[in-house]
C-alpha cells in the first residue's frame, strides 16, 4: 500500500504520516526533509537559494545531513521554499522519491506534491491543512522546544510566505490530488487527527476492495 500525504506547513502531514507509518508497519519518507538538506548546503555554502545552478549543484548532500537539526529552522524552510521551485531541483531529487515509494510492500511519503507528481497512482491520498494561524502557533511551540529563538510573528509570517511560493510555483505546485481526502486539523488534538487518519485510510482501501 502506498499512502500519500501533502500539506502545508505544520499542519500536521509529518506526525500523521509517522503514526501511519507505525499503524501499517510502512517505511516513511519526510520529502520535506530532502529539499531542506538542499537549502541547508546552499546556505552554509554561502550560495544563493534563488539562484537555479547553485541550488542543482546543493543536490548531492551526503544523507547524514538528513538527521541536522538545523534543517528543521525557519531559516532553512524559507531557503527550501525558494530552492524547491526550480524545476532542476525537483527533477533531480524525483527519482530517490519514486524509488521510495515504489519499493515491496509499500511505504508513507509526506510532503506537497506526493499524491500529484511522486506517486500518482497512491492506494490513499490526503491532504492535511489547518489556519495559517494554528500552524504558526505549533510550529513556533516546537522551534522553542527545540532552543530556537523566534518569534510567533516571525513564524507566521514565513508560514504565509511559504504557503503562498509553494501554491503558486509552476513546477509541482502545492495543491490537494484531485482524488485526495481533506483533512482539516485545525480544531483536532493530535490523537484525533490520526485517529480520523487512520479511518479515512480504512475507507478508502475497504472501498477499492470493494471495487469489481
Ligand atoms: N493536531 C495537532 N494538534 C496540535 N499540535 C499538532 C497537531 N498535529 C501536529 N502538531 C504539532 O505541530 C507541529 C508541526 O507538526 P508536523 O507534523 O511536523 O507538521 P508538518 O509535517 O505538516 O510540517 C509539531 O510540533 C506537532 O507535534
Ligand atoms: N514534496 C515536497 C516537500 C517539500 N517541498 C518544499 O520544501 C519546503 C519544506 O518542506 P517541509 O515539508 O519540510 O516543511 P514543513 O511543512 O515541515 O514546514 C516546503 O515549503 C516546500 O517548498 C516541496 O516543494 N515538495
């Protein structure tokens, strides 16, 4: 089974993507993660985010900057939105996507273009959202958690920012399949989101079983 789930910023994909991952027993892929690295090395490189062949030529970083904790700073989610709408970025990180997914068994991808571009032909799509408001309120609760100063209007404001490139981009734009399931958690505790997850999975794969 391959389950895709897109989203915006902080609204919840990743947590619900995990706990799906945990549920099905399906490796998971944060693509979110793999644009990151590719801001991350342009910035430490002191290249520009904006600049298409500096962003190509971030490409090739080594896996283990994956588990840097610093790509999980707003400053490195800005610089990914601006690197990840260069259609040679995407190209070139499209095939270890759909290798992923490809794999026996299955697996979880998380990110904006999973249920359109990467893995089209996904057993469950959904797409999570949640007012830019209570995205910045988690987002700014987990950088502090994790010892980064900022404040919640400097988050909010890169979330509508982030929002509004990624949506409007032509390569690969942020927006739900056509065959993807909303999933608003604005007003849901993380339990019940996965919990409502985790149903909508079971409709859509019982419904497919159902299927002449
Ligand atoms: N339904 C929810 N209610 C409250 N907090 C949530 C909920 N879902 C996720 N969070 C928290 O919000 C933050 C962002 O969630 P995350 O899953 O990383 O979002 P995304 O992958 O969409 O960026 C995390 O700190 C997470 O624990
Ligand atoms: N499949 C994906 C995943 C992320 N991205 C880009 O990478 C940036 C960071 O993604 P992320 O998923 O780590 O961000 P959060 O939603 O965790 O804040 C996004 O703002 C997008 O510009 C993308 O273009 N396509």
């Amino acid at each position: 089974m391959i389950i895709a789930v897109d989203g915006p910023a902080a609204s919840g994909k990743g947590t619900i993507a995990r706990a799906l991952a945990k549920r099905y027993g399906l490796p998971h892929l944060d693509t979110g993660l793999l644009y990151r690295a590719v801001a991350a090395t342009v910035l430490r490189e002191e290249l520009d985010p904006a600049r298409e062949a500096d962003a190509v030529a971030a490409c090739g970083f080594p896996d283990a900057l994956l588990d840097d904790p610093w790509l999980r700073t707003d400053g490195v989610g800005q610089a990914a939105s601006i690197v990840s709408a260069h259609p040679l970025v995407r190209a070139a990180l499209l095939q270890r996507q759909r290798r992923f997914a490809a794999q026996p068994g299955g697996a979880i991808l998380d990110g904006r273009d999973i249920g359109t571009v990467i893995a089209p032909q996904a057993d469950v799509k959904l797409f999570v959202k949640a007012t830019p408001r209570i995205r910045a309120q988690r987002r700014h609760a987990e950088l502090q958690r994790r010892g980064f100063d900022v404040t919640f209007d400097r988050v909010l404001a890169d979330i509508r920012a982030r929002d509004e490139r990624d949506a409007k981009r032509a390569s690969a734009p942020m927006k739900p399949a056509d065959d993807a399931t909303l999933l608003d958690t604005s007003f849901l505790s993380i339990e019940a989101a996965v919990q409502r997850a985790i149903a909508l999975v079971e409709e859509r794969t019982a419904a497919k079983a159902d299927r002449p």
